[in-house]
C-alpha cells in the first residue's frame, strides 16, 4: 500500500480530531473488507516534513509530525520523504465578481511540495515491474499520479486498487476520474 501522506491528510484528517489514527490498522481493514484473501506486505508513506515557519502551529507542528512519523515507523511503515519548497511568487489577485486579470498581480508566498508524488509513482512501478507484489493499493486522489498507474495497468501483470482520502462531504473534491479509470 502507497500512501499519499499529503492527500491523505488534507482529503480527510484536517480540521478533524483524527489525526493520531492507526493508519496500518485502519488499511488493514480496509484490505480485508474488499479482498479478504489478500495479504498485506508492506505499507510506504510519502510526506515531507512541516515548515515550522509556516505551520500554524509551529514547533508544535514539527514536534507532533515526527511524533506520528516515529509511530508510523514502530508499526513496520516506511516512512519516504520529499521536501517543500517556499519562494516569492506572482499570482492574479482573485476577485470572484470578476474574470482572471492579469495585469492585478499580488505578491505571495508559493508552498509546493516536492518529489513525493514522484517517489510515490516510482515505487509503484519499481515493485510492479520486479514483482514485488500481485497488487498495489494507492491512497491518493492526486491526479498527478494518473501516468504511472497507466503505465502500470497498460504494461504489467499487476492489480491496481485506489483508495480516494475525502470527506463525503458536499464540498469535497470528487475522485479523480484518471486514477479510476487505472484501477481495477
């Protein structure tokens, strides 16, 4: 199982008092309620470590990440880090009475986080292509990762299943129509 740490935080545990879930425990069950033969071999989580300047909360952010993380890791997870990336950037300022103009720019700090899709995609592929497993289950509704799943389903004699980290909730962003069409 691949999971999105980013998505999967911000497609369901945000603004929730859940964020200290087992999540292990929590695919497991998952695993078994959609394929009860299927044996789980190995969980990896893709994030990249909380900008305490940034961060709402700050230190404190930082310290209960790598709290999470060290749990994670006690319960045989592997842990796979990108980095952020934070630079000066230009945006149209958003009016919602009026179309996209561009020559009202605003300053802004642009946050991107990076190489974690990418790791993510490539281990996918690395375990399909050298039969690491018959099946992977990715926990993402990042469209960035629409590529390798096809590439995976086109190529190789290996299951795909998607498991989308949202809220039911009106507002929430639908399942990505590109990993679905890739899963089996």
């Amino acid at each position: 199982m691949y999971v999105d740490g980013y998505n999967f935080y911000y497609g369901l545990l945000s603004g929730t008092p859940y964020k200290w879930l087992n999540l292990k425990s929590l695919l497991q069950a998952l695993l078994r309620e959609h394929e009860p033969e299927a044996e789980l071999i190995g969980v990896k989580f893709f994030t990249s470590d909380v900008l305490t300047n940034l961060a709402r909360h700050g230190q404190d952010s930082q310290r209960a990440q790598q709290i999470y993380h060290r749990a994670l890791q006690t319960q045989g997870v592997a842990l796979i880090k990108g980095f952020h990336s934070l630079s000066p950037s230009l945006m149209p300022m958003r009016d919602p009475a009026q179309p996209k103009n561009y020559d009202c720019e605003v300053a802004v700090w642009k946050l991107e986080e990076k190489q974690t899709d990418v790791n993510l995609a490539l281990n996918v592929y690395a375990d399909a292509v050298h039969n690491r497993c018959e099946q992977v289950l990715i926990c993402s509704n990042d469209t960035d990762l629409e590529p390798a799943l096809k590439l995976v389903y086109e190529t190789l004699n290996t299951r795909i299943g998607v498991i989308f980290p949202r809220r039911a909730e009106k507002n929430s962003r639908p399942p990505s129509a590109g990993l679905q069409l890739y899963a089996h």
